[in-house]
C-alpha cells in the first residue's frame, strides 16, 4: 500500500503542492487506524481543533475531520493517517488571514515502533510553541541526527537549568517504584501519554507530573519513551547514565495505553 494524499477529500493540485513546499505554517496530529478505529481519537482531533483556533483563527469542525478522515481511508481499515492544518491565504508577508484552514490527509502502511530500547541523548533545546503539534519539524530533525552522530539514538530535551521536556517525536516517563512520573515542564502532551495515565490504575501504577532534572536521574529507577506509535519502549541510558531495567513495568505501561480501545470514527 502506498501513501494517498488528498486535501480537503480531493486529489492535491499543483497550487496546493506550490504553496506546501515554500511556506512552513501548520498543525498535525497523526495515528494508527486499527479495524477501523484509533486509539484516543477525541485526543488527536481536540488538539487538532484547538490548534486551528490558535493558528488560523477558526476551527475545522469536529464533523467535518470525522468526514475527512473516513474518505481518506476508504475502505482500508487498517493504516497511519497524518492530518495536517494550513492554509494558502497565510504567507511570511501576509500573515494576518483568519481562516478555516485547509485540511490535507495522507494514508500510508502502519509504521513500526521506533525501537524495543533507545539510548538517548540530552540536548538543550526546546520546541517553538511547545504545546502545538507543528510542522516546524527542522529542530527536531537535526537533534535526532545529532544524537546518531554521536553514538546514541535519539534526542531528549532540557533546557539550560537542565529542566527536562520532552523527545524529538515523543514523551517520556520516569519509573519509581510503582509510580509513573511525567515531566513538568513546557512541551506537547501527547495522545500516547495521555492514554497510558488513564489506563495506570488499571496495572496497578500510579501517575504523577512534577519538575524532573537532568540532575534528577539517580531518582529513579526506570524510564521509556512512548508516541502513537511506541506505546512505551524503555530508555536503557541518558548520556552516561545507564537506566535501570524495568520489564515487567514497561509491559504494564502497554497494557496500560491498549486498555483504552479504538474509537469509532
């Protein structure tokens, strides 16, 4: 199967192409179609929705999303779909528009999880608008690489105090015990984070956000990344310091995020 792309239900022109390929302005949300469902469906499409407000001054439409995303899959009833927001009236000179945006869907086959264990490294960074899911993927991209140049397979940001946030494509959760603790600090709350906190009590975990330091590590005993692809893959090392090894905990976590079962669309 290979990627299908369409704007607002219909094949994209040239002009939408022209305008996607020179100005880089918009939000997305993107998940797994499982049987026809998605897992926390009400999550991506009301940050999507609150992300259009923000960005364009008028929502989509919850409806119409439903519409949109039901004639990008067709018939297909297991996929990743990408959702992106923009809208060709908003340019660098130009960028005053309030519009409902466009709406651009791509399906294409489901991809794995990013990987069983990571080693990650610490990088001060932090996202522009840290709360929106945009598509100023640049950063994100370059400390990705950065990190595989230097040995280690992904990024994880602090900034200058070493006040932990967030991944390049994902959240990250901290073991203690039988607790989960979720950073504090300004980031993007993802759908998979959201998921594994509503189904914790379900595994016998409990959850908790507070300020997490880089200084912080020794604290704990355990920790994972997790995104709508990676439920929960555990971080074996941050820079030099090696992570404990928490199995039975990180199987508790999937469990955790496949307790909430897909939404119809």
């Amino acid at each position: 199967m290979t990627a299908d792309l369409l704007i607002d239900g219909l094949p994209a022109t040239e002009d939408d192409l022209h305008y996607l390929a020179l100005v880089n302005y918009g939000a997305y949300t993107s998940f797994r179609v499982e049987d026809g469902g998605v897992r926390g469906l009400d999550l991506h499409l009301g940050r999507l929705e609150a992300s259009a407000v923000e960005l364009f001054g008028e929502p989509v439409g919850e409806a119409r999303l439903r519409d949109l995303i039901r004639t990008a899959l067709a018939d297909r009833r297991e996929a990743w779909l990408r959702i992106s927001l923009f809208s060709p009236d908003i340019w660098s000179r130009t960028p005053s528009a309030r519009v409902r945006p466009r709406v651009m869907t791509v399906v294409s086959p489901p991809p794995p999880p990013l990987a069983v264990s990571v080693r990650v490294r610490s990088q001060t960074y932090a996202r522009e608008e840290a709360h929106i899911k945009h598509t100023a993927t640049l950063g994100l991209i370059r400390a990705r690489r950065l990190a595989r140049e230097a040995g280690f397979d992904d990024a994880l940001f602090a900034d200058a105090d070493g006040l932990i946030s967030e991944g390049s494509s994902w959240n990250i959760g901290f073991l203690s015990g039988e607790t989960v603790i979720w950073p504090q600090a300004p980031m993007l709350a993802g759908v998979a984070q959201s998921l594994i906190q509503q189904g914790l009590a379900g595994v016998g975990l409990t959850g908790s956000t507070r300020p997490v330091l880089l200084t912080d590590l020794d604290a704990f005993d355990g920790a994972f990344l997790c995104n709508s692809a990676t439920p929960a893959c555990r971080i074996t090392a941050i820079g030099d310091h090696v992570v404990g090894a928490a199995p039975d905990r990180i199987e508790r976590l999937t469990r955790a995020w496949a307790s909430n079962p897909p939404q119809t669309i």
